[in-house]
C-alpha cells in the first residue's frame, strides 16, 4: 500500500505543474511561443514513436477493429449515456450552464496526444493508441456538434468546419508518425543508443500539455467565475464520472480477454477527453452562451485526468519493469 501511494518524481512534477500554473500561469505571447514549443515537443514525440514501432505492429493496430470500436463506445455511448442520465441529480445542483458544460464534457472525443504518451509510459499498445486516438479526434468532429445539437441547443448546426482540425491532427500526429516509420532504417539505431529519450518527451510532453491548459483556464478566470463551494462540487462530480469509467475501462476490456498492453491502450484512449479540440468547438456551437461556464467543467476534468493517468502510467511502468527483472 505504501509503495501505491509513494509520490516518484513524475507524479511530483505533474502537481508543481498545477501549482505553478495557479500562481504563474503562461499568457499573452509568451502562451503562445510555448503552445508552438508544446506543438514541436508533440510532433517530435510522435516521430520518435514512428520510428520505434515495427511494420508489423503498426499493421496489427490498424486492423485491431475491436480495440477501437471498444474505445468508441466508451467515447461516444457510455460518456454521453452517463451525462443524461445524471441530468435530474446535476441540473438542480450546478445549474443550466454548468450541466451544459459536463454534458459537453460527456460528448467530446478523446485526447490524442496524451492518450498515446501514457499508453506508451504504460507499455501500452502504442500503435493501437495512435490509430484508436486519431479516429475518435476525427469522427468527433462530427459526431461531438450533433451530439450537442440534438441534446444541448435542440436545433441544428451548419456551421461547424471540421477541416481545419482534421488537418491540424494529420500534421501534429500522423505526419510525424509516418515520416518515423519511413525514416526508421536510420533513426532506430540511434535511439537504441538513448533508450530514455522516448520517455523524456512521453513525459516531457505531458508537464508541458498539463501546464498549458491550467494556465489557460486560470487566465480565463477559473477562479472567479463560481463559489468555491460550486467549483468543489464540480470538482467531485467530475472525479466520480472519471472513476466510474476507469473502473468500467478497466474491467471490461479484462473480461472480453484483451491482452494486459491492449487494456492500457483501452484504458487510457477510453477513459480522457480532449481540452484541445473542446474548447475550440464550444466557441463555434455556443455562441451566445456563457462560455466560461461552459468550458469549466471540461477543464477540471482534463486536469483530474491527467493528473490520475499520469500516476497510474507510472505505476504500471514501474510494475512491468519491477516484473521483467
């Protein structure tokens, strides 16, 4: 029990990135030169991940249709089935706009790029992970706004572009990915050379993603936009629909006999939802609407997730290597 509950220095950074961006939270032109800096830590990641894959295991986590049509459903059905059927508990206790904010919550896609850093941290399948991750950013392009649409605003939406952040995914992820696997002849060798340099930007990537976002929330007025007796609320409501579909992630894929690396790739891809991609889209379909209160519920959330998922990966990495010894 101790040794679950000891703090290694992975876990330790991931708080004194929130802390830090409670108190001096990026912003301005500075925010954006370390966005571009994250993008680039991302994109480099990626080809690193490229170049490390097999072929082979690269084809097996394109045609593992069951990992990402469980991955689907906990996305797009079990999240959004758990946010209606909280409606007559939640709406009374946090009210329209912040109800609003955790059924959108509930309708958005996956992340990408930490869904895939921690499934590699993990031992995951990381090739399952790019593709199953890549697939729910696309499709919940789509399927996010009618989601929204049909259960949110109740009328339809014409004017959500999907392009622009179709492409922005093909070039942050699978454009680094690719050219890695073209490129893997030659940058292999070298990285079995620097065994820990895939982890220093799986790890380095998700300090700067969880510092970025938290800033952008503070910046926006996180803390006085609600009571703290509210934003503690939240803060519990958001936490148990996390447990509650880590724990069904967890045990489910087990019970349909997944392997131990596709239950890590299940678990992490199935479990998060994407700040990145959220709080772009919630511009575009409330307009008019309370938009901090909107986009609140969905930046707590991220931040539980990958302050949680960062303490699981670790775990399970060390656990792997603890039993290979």
């Amino acid at each position: 029990m101790l040794k679950l509950l000891a703090l290694d220095r992975f876990t330790i950074l991931l708080f004194v990135m929130v802390i830090l961006a409670s108190f001096l939270p990026v912003s301005g032109a500075a925010a954006e030169v370390f966005a571009q800096l994250t993008t680039v830590a991302i994109a480099i990641l990626f080809f690193l991940h490229g170049a490390k894959l097999s072929r082979q295991a690269v084809r097996d986590g394109i045609l593992h249709w069951k990992l990402h049509g469980l991955v689907f459903l906990f996305t797009f059905a079990l999240f959004p089935i758990l946010g209606l059927a909280a409606k007559p508990l939640l709406l009374p206790l946090l009210g329209q706009e912040l109800y609003w904010g955790f059924l959108f919550l509930c309708f958005l896609p996956s992340t990408v790029q930490s869904s895939i850093a921690f499934t590699s941290v993990a031992n995951g399948n990381v090739a399952g992970a790019v593709c199953s991750a890549s697939f729910s950013n696309l499709i919940g392009m789509f399927i996010s706004p009618i989601l929204v649409s049909v259960f949110i605003l109740g009328q339809s939406q014409h004017n959500f572009d999907p392009t622009q952040s179709i492409i922005q995914i093909t070039l942050l992820l699978l454009v680094p990915f690719v050219l890695g696997q073209i490129l893997r002849p030659w940058v292999f060798p070298l990285m079995q050379k620097m065994p820990k340099i895939v982890k220093v930007f799986d790890q380095g990537s998700i300090l700067m993603v969880v510092y970025g976002a938290f800033s952008s929330a503070v910046v926006a007025g996180l803390w006085q936009q609600v009571s703290l007796t509210t934003l503690m609320l939240l803060i519990l409501v958001c936490s148990v629909l996390l447990t509650l579909v880590m724990l069904l992630a967890l045990l489910i894929p087990k019970w349909l006999g997944f392997s131990t690396a596709d239950q890590r790739t299940i678990f992490f891809c199935g479990s998060k939802k994407t700040l990145a991609s959220g709080v772009p889209m919630a511009q575009i379909l409330f307009i008019g609407q309370p938009l901090g209160m909107i986009v609140l519920p969905i930046m707590i959330f991220h931040q539980i997730q990958l302050m949680v998922c960062g303490i699981l990966a670790n775990y399970w990495a060390k656990h792997a290597q603890a039993s290979q010894q």
